[in-house]
C-alpha cells in the first residue's frame, strides 16, 4: 500500500513515515503544495496526510485538488493540524479525520485506528438482510447499495427471511454471516417485523445480537421505544435519504465489526489459554475446568456419556531411543489424529505426557468402546517418523440416572488402561464406573 505525507516539519514527516511502514505502507513525502499536486497526478494512493499549514500554501488548497482529483478523489485524506479547536465539519473540503499534533504515542494510535475503520474491509463491505414487501421501497433501497462493498440478500416477507436467517449458522467475523437486518416493522401477511426481531434477538450465539435497523410505517414515539426494548438498534425513516442510509448502515456495521474483532482476540486468547500447544488439544487446566460441567449437563438432561483414557505403549522408549524431538513428533501427529476422530461437542484434552482423555456426548459403553477399537487401529497405523506406535485405551461410561462424577470416571478409565498394559498393550478394556 502507498501513502503521501505533506508535511513541514521532518521529524513528524519521518515519524508519520515510520508509523505507516509498521501499518505496511510505502509513503512518498514533501513540503509544499507543488510537491504534492504532483505526486498526486502521477500515484494513485490508498492514504494522505497532509498538514494544515505547508511551506508555499494551506493543506486545504492540496485537499481540495484531491476531493476534485480523478485518481485521489475517493482516497481517505488525514489532515493533521496544530489548531486543537478545529473540527472537521468546521472545513470547506472533505477529510475523513483530524489529528491534532499530540505526541508520538497518541499521533500512532489514531492513525491506527484511522487506517483500520477505513483501509480494512471488515469495516467497508458486509452481508445485509433486507426484508421488505414494498417492491418500491425495496428497489430505492437495493438501488442506492448497488455499488457499495455491501452484498444483500433480499427477502419480501419476514417469515421467509427468518427461515434464511436461520439456515446461517455462522456469525461474528464469518465472511458469510449477517452484519445487519433492515426490516419493515408492519408486513401486509404472516410474521411481523416485532416478531422477527424477537426471534433474533432469541438466538443464544452470535447472531443473537447482530444490529438491526427498522424500517417504521409510522412516527409513533410510543411505538419506536417499544421496538428498542425489543431489540432494534435504529430506524430508518421515509423518505429514505441516499445519505441516511448509507450513513446509518455504516454506523452499525462498524461498531457490530469492532465488537467482532473484540470477541475474535478475547477467543484466541481463551484458545490461547486452554489449548496444549503441541498437540491442539484441550490442556490438563481446561479439562479439571469443564469436566464437571460435562458430567453435570449429561445428568441433568439425562443422556449417556462416556471416557477414553488414551496412553500411548513404550512412550519413554520413544524419547530414550530417538530424542525427544521425534517423541514431539508422535504426540503431536497422535492429538491431530485424536481431534479429528471425533465430534465437535466431545472433549479430546491432553491430561499429561502421553496421556489423553476424551469426553464424548450421547454415548454409551458399547458404542464408546466401538470408537476405541477403531482409535486403537487408526494409532496403529499412524506411524509417526516410521515407528510402530500402539496404544492402551480404557473406556467407561455414565448411563442417565447415576450420580458418578469426573473423578470417578476418570479413575474407572484409568484402571482400564493399567488393565490393557497388565494384559500386553495395544488393547481396548472396559472398566463400569463404582
């Protein structure tokens, strides 16, 4: 990406360089207004910053020259200036931001934030619903988003686009989930806007709080405060300003991608926190964490469940033989294989060493013992860096209407795999939880 910055003085022009290169930016630079026309006419650039006062004129002569410019005239335009009462309204030309000149730390925070909300896609293009049976409406509308970044999926009654909303389970920062609802509020049949946004807004993941902005029939105070109790997020009036619109989507897509970006971080680090790093797997903590929960669900909704205590045959052998580095070879390519073998609501956690257990939703002894065998087979046929590896699994189970915890499936599993190794490995032996 390349950058321009128009600016007096070397140290903040060296500075706004330096902090675009971390941004991946290439800038050009100058001083004067000449300078900057002509860098203007011969590059087309993805971001400006450029000073209120130049050597040979105003920053707003070069911006303006820019808001008119075939090639830059859609480019974001940083304006950086001394004056801390100016506002960017206060302007005659366009600039999409203001930096009063702070120091080092505070000027980089704002052009981080400043290249992310308008260089960064998430923050530009979006998945919309529209749900309207106006056709008239519904074509000014499409119209006016026709050649934006945004892709909408248009439906003429609330009940099919519930059935559509329903069928994306994806949500968050998905490339294929919802950003936004726009919705009528009074349809002519079948369900309601109200009853659409309630049954959003009753989703218990992600979608449940995607931003919705209603299209309402009539000016009634009374009945906008009620819909934003239930839910929606804005209102969009008639007669629908291209500007309103474009401003009001943009706005709620916004905010809905930061608090998308907010919840991807806070999930890396929960991964971050709970994931053993060399095998993927869940790690001991979050196993001790949410087992008992595991076990409590089952009971108190009455369903089976069972354990695979999972040790690996002559690991130390392994390490002794052939270093360590090849034993993180076979732990790593044996948590691979673990974590595809089953489902997503199981468990797969490393407890320690060569040890791991799986917890596996509505399972019984016997189907839990048919995963095993087949676990067992796979692990053998693994051969991690060509060795031959095998495996002793202990299995059990809690069958609906017991009270046995964690604990005591842990140690009727563990007894199954001292079992398998009593008998000679590289075997499966079911232990009945006491």
């Amino acid at each position: 990406m390349r950058a321009l910055i128009i600016e007096n003085n070397l140290v903040y022009r060296d500075m706004l360089a330096h902090i675009l290169a971390e941004q991946g930016f290439n800038s050009d630079t100058g001083d004067t207004v000449e300078a900057a026309r002509l860098y203007a006419d011969t590059e087309k650039y993805d971001i400006i910053c450029v000073n209120q006062d130049l050597k040979d004129g105003a920053g707003e002569e070069f911006v303006e020259y820019c808001n008119t410019h075939e090639r830059q005239k859609d480019t974001p335009i940083l304006f950086l200036t001394e004056d801390s009462s100016l506002v960017a309204d206060e302007l005659e030309v366009r600039v999409d931001g203001l930096i009063h000149e702070l120091n080092e730390h505070q000027i980089e925070d704002q052009i981080v934030h400043f290249v992310e909300l308008h260089l960064d896609p998430v923050f530009f293009e979006g998945r919309i619903l529209l749900v309207e049976d106006d056709p008239e409406v519904a074509k000014d509308i499409l119209n006016q988003l026709k050649n934006t970044g945004y892709r909408v999926s248009y439906y003429k009654s609330a009940d099919e686009a519930s059935v559509e909303f329903d069928s994306v389970t994806v949500y968050g920062s998905h490339t294929d989930a919802y950003d936004l609802v726009i919705t009528k509020i009074n349809f002519k049949a079948g369900l309601q806007g109200d009853d659409l946004v309630a049954r959003i807004r009753s989703y218990e993941d992600g979608r449940g709080f995607i931003p919705i902005l209603a299209i309402p029939d009539q000016n009634n105070d009374q009945r906008r405060i009620a819909l934003y109790r239930a839910g929606v997020n804005d209102f969009l009036p008639k007669p629908i300003l291209p500007e309103e619109l474009q401003v009001r989507i943009s706005n709620l897509i916004t905010n809905k991608r930061l608090l998308d970006k907010v919840h991807d971080i806070r999930r890396e680090l929960f991964a971050l926190a709970t994931t053993d790093k060399l095998t993927g797997c869940q790690n001991r903590h979050s196993l001790m964490e949410y087992s008992n929960k595991f076990v409590s669900q089952a009971r108190r909704h009455e369903y089976p469940i069972s354990m695979l205590v999972v040790d690996l045959d002559h690991f130390k052998a392994v390490n002794d033989n052939h270093g360590h580095a090849v034993g993180d070879v076979v732990l790593e390519l044996t948590g691979e294989l673990l974590n595809k073998s089953f489902r997503e609501g199981d468990m797969v956690a490393r407890y320690g060493g060569e040890e791991f257990v799986v917890l596996m939703n509505y399972c019984d002894g016997d189907n839990a013992c048919v995963k095993a065998e087949k676990l067992r087979v796979d692990i053998e046929k693994l051969n991690p860096n060509g060795l031959e590896i095998t495996t002793s699994i202990g299995v059990t189970s809690i069958e609906p209407g017991t009270m046995q915890d964690f604990e005591a499936m842990f140690h009727a599993g563990d007894q199954g795999v001292y079992a398998a190794k009593e008998k000679g490995r590289n075997q499966v032996v079911f232990v009945a939880v006491d």
